[in-house]
C-alpha cells in the first residue's frame, strides 16, 4: 500500500456544529456519527487509507443533499459524495473527514422510454440493474466497468466510467444528456436536455461528467439509450507471448475490424484466469476476448475477418459455442482484480491509455520495467481503445520505493508514448501527483479556476484530482528522446 499524505481536519468544535446542524436539518435516522458506523464509509477499491468522515447522510432524496450541504457548508467542512464506493483512485475517501453524503439509497429507475429511447435514473442504481431493465425492453445502455454489479451510476458519471464495450459505444458521458444536480450552497439546477440534439449554452452536463465529484452531486441523470443487439459473437485468440498479442490488435485496428470490444490478458494474468477454473490451453502465454455485435450475418462475417486477420500471430482462435460459456468467461474476466490481488500482499491497479498501435511498445516498456525495478507488473484491459491495467505486486513493505520507481517510469513511458494517465478510474487521489506530467501548468490552473467558480470554499470532495507537489523536472528522457512533463501530444 502506498503512503499518502494526511491532511488537516475539521476541529472538534467544527465537528460538533456541523453534526447539530445535520440533526436538525434531517434527523438523527438519516445521520450517522459513531465511529463504527463511519468507518464503513471510509475507503473504495483504490490503494487509499481509509479515512473515517466524521459523519455520514444516508440520502434519500434530492432535498436531503441540499439540506446536507447547505449544512456542511455552514459548518464550512468537506463535503465528500459517494455511491457504490467502488472507484480505484481513491474519489469518495474522505481524507480530510467532513461530511459523507451516501447515495446508495435513491436507487429508482423514474422512467424507461422506448419512444424517446431514455431512462431517466437516480445515482444509486446500480448499473447491472439498469442493464437488466432496460434490456428488458429491448434497449441498450452500452457502458460496462467490470464491477457492474455493485457499482452504481452516481459514480459511473462522477468518474465517467467506460469498460470494455467501449471501444466501440464510448464511455459514460456519449450517454448522458442531461442531469439533476446540487452545488455546494445547496442550489438544485438542471443541466443538458432530454433530446439527442441541442446546443443551447456551453455544455455544463458534459463537464460534470468525469468532474470526480468536486464540482456538484448528482440527484438523477437522464440517459441516452439505443437498439439491443441481435447478436453476439466472443472468439477467443490465444498467442504464444504478450508482444503477439499486442500486434494483432494494431492488425486488427488497420484493418479496419471494428468489434465492440476487444480484451488483453497477460500471462500472468491467464494463471489468475485458470486458478479460477476457466481452461486455458497451457501453450498460450497471451489471450484476446473479442466480442462483436450486430445482425447474426454481420456477425459471422466479422468473426471469419478477426480469424483471418489474427492467424499470422495466433496458437488458435475459438469460438464460444453459447451463451452460458460467454457468460463464463465474461465472469472470469470480471473477477481479474480481486483474483490479482490474492496474488501478493500488496497491488497497485493503474488504467493507463495509449495510442493503439503503441500497445506493443507499452507491453515491452512494462516487461523492461519490471526486469529493471524487480516489481511484478501483469497487464490486462481493454486493448480495443489502448486502455490497458498494469497491475503492480509486491509482498514485502521494503520494495515500496521500487514499486514508486515503477509507477514513475510507467507513466513517463506513457507520456512518451502520447497517451494518458487514466482511461476510466479517474485522477482521484491515486495520481493527483503525476496529473502535471501529461498537463501544463495553464491549463491545470484553468480547471483550478472553474472549481473555484462551483466551490469558491473549496468544500465538495477537497485535495482530489490536483497536485500537491511540484515535479522536480521539466522533461525527462524515454525511449531515446526528450518529453516534456506536462503533454506529449
């Protein structure tokens, strides 16, 4: 686990304003205060200390996070939303305390129109529920982070969460049209629309989205949906090593197959697969899942070009003979991260992107690193849009300034390579640090000035997505040639 920095809290005097204020604005029910109670509500899926908040809302409606915030804000303490608590970078942790208002509970479906094809949701629907219903009326939600079924839809357009199928549909935020928000003085405000078009004003809706909830906590969002699939069709391609692997999808890429998703498994990544008793052929030292959608003819046609294109490359290439045996594999898939973390005492899970056809180079840059630093690095992800999880393991506690050396050579090698530090599990507190490698100083203090003008206290979900410290260097050497800290592109 790394050790991040603590951060001043709220005095005991402040605490104790802002928990009489909360009990008068809502009631001891929807109030909780003991550190028991708190301490489930201090940490998510990332590498981040839990922090315990020093109380937590338990929200049933919009009028109780305005009635919550307008509080806190009084009190003049952090404000921290959270839904599922699922994230990887540490956004819900209350690290300076304050208040948590949890979402959880205003999980309603208000609406599924076929006729305008949207869905209307509030954020602490969880997004395999949303699936399922809309599915149900023969519609399509299409983004899938691999823990659809706990986390919920306040987080996925807080983070703009992606996932597999991305590749081909996009990520949370080509789905929003529109949001029901509260700002930090408890103002209620619509943002967006309820058609497909219109460009009336700057568009706040898609700001919010991603914004990691440092700018507004949503209330309900109203959704784009589209035409269920017919059909579906998951191939496996097996691969004597990674690098293979790699150079299929850039084969893939060029020549012009597009699946709805195209997923990389690293060897070590296929012995997590096989300990959880999906048969992998031994031989293979790589896998890709490819999974294309459409009309059952456009389906086989695709399937026969992925064949043709993979052969050069490939040890074999099958086809799941049913549903039930893609559903067996998906849930393997899904279950990568907690199977690597049974593998070492400590991981790292980063969501580095890159350009497609760099993924050769970054899987080679990944084995050199781990070569050079003695830190197990496996890869997994969703190759189709170069966003690939460099999963970092270690055992022992003494190795942490290896494993910090590795982050850093990582994402350099990123940055180099024109890519991104996260492709969907956000800045949070994970890389607040590394944000000015890929980001120049102006335009990190441009997004400092719009959070001021939402939050001029500072308040909603404070010391998440900006860095704390400074770079020590303007650029750094990869590959052979100068880059700059902040872009490459």
């Amino acid at each position: 686990m790394r050790l991040h920095p603590s951060f001043p809290r709220p005095t005991a005097a402040t605490v104790d304003k802002l928990r009489s204020l909360l009990d008068r604005a809502l009631g001891p029910s929807k109030v909780l205060t003991s550190p028991d109670a708190c301490l489930a509500y201090a940490g998510d899926d990332s590498d981040q200390e839990p922090v315990a908040p020093d109380a937590v809302v338990l929200a049933s409606s919009a009028d109780d996070i305005a009635k919550a915030v307008r509080a806190a804000s009084e009190a003049e303490v952090p404000i921290v939303p959270r839904a599922g608590g699922s994230g990887k970078s540490g956004g819900c942790v209350p690290v300076a305390g304050g208040v948590v208002i949890a979402t959880l509970g205003m999980n309603a479906i208000q609406e599924i129109s076929r006729e305008e094809q949207v869905a209307v949701v509030q954020p602490g629907v969880i997004l395999g529920d949303l699936h399922a219903a809309v599915e149900a009326e023969g519609m399509f939600f299409p983004p899938d982070p691999n823990s659809l079924r706990m986390c919920a839809l306040g987080g996925n357009i807080a983070e703009n969460a992606a996932g597999p199928r991305a590749f081909k549909y996009g990520s949370t935020r080509d789905y929003v049209l529109g949001l029901e928000v509260v700002l930090v003085d408890g103002t209620q405000l619509r943002t967006g629309k309820r058609t497909v078009k219109g460009v009336t004003g700057y568009d706040v809706t898609s700001l919010l989205v991603g914004s990691e909830g440092t700018l507004a906590i949503t209330t309900a969002a109203t959704l784009r949906l589209i035409p269920k699939p017919h059909a579906v069709t998951t191939l496996l391609a097996l691969f004597p090593d990674v690098q293979a692997s790699g150079r299929a999808v850039s084969a893939m890429i060029a020549a012009g197959v597009r699946p709805r998703c195209i997923e990389l498994l690293d060897e070590g990544t296929l012995d997590a697969v096989r300990v959880r008793g999906v048969a992998v052929d031994e031989r293979a030292r790589a896998m890709l899942i490819i999974e294309v959608d459409g009309e059952p003819s456009d389906c086989d046609a695709q399937a026969e070009r992925i064949g043709e294109v993979c052969a050069a490359e490939a040890i074999d290439i099958l086809v799941a003979q049913d549903a039930a045996q893609r559903d067996r594999l998906w849930e393997a898939r899904r279950q990568l991260s907690p199977a690597t973390r049974a593998m070492a005492r400590f991981k790292i899970s980063e969501d580095v992107v890159v350009p497609r056809d760099r993924i050769p180079a970054l899987l080679e840059e990944t084995r050199a690193i781990e070569r050079e630093t003695g830190v197990r690095m496996i890869t997994y992800g969703h190759a189709g849009d170069g966003n690939l999880h460099v999963n970092l393991l270690w055992n022992d506690e003494e190795l942490l300034p290896r494993v910090e050396e590795a982050l850093n050579r990582l994402f350099l090698s990123v940055v180099g390579m024109r890519g991104t530090l996260t492709g969907e599990h956000g800045v949070g507190t994970s890389k607040a640090d590394f944000l000015a490698m890929e980001q120049q100083p102006e335009l990190i203090a441009l997004q400092k000035r719009i959070k001021g003008v939402f939050d001029p206290k500072g308040l909603l979900n404070p010391h998440k997505i900006f860095p704390r410290r400074q770079l020590e260097a303007a650029s750094v050497t990869v590959a052979g040639r100068a880059v700059s800290l902040h872009g490459a592109c």
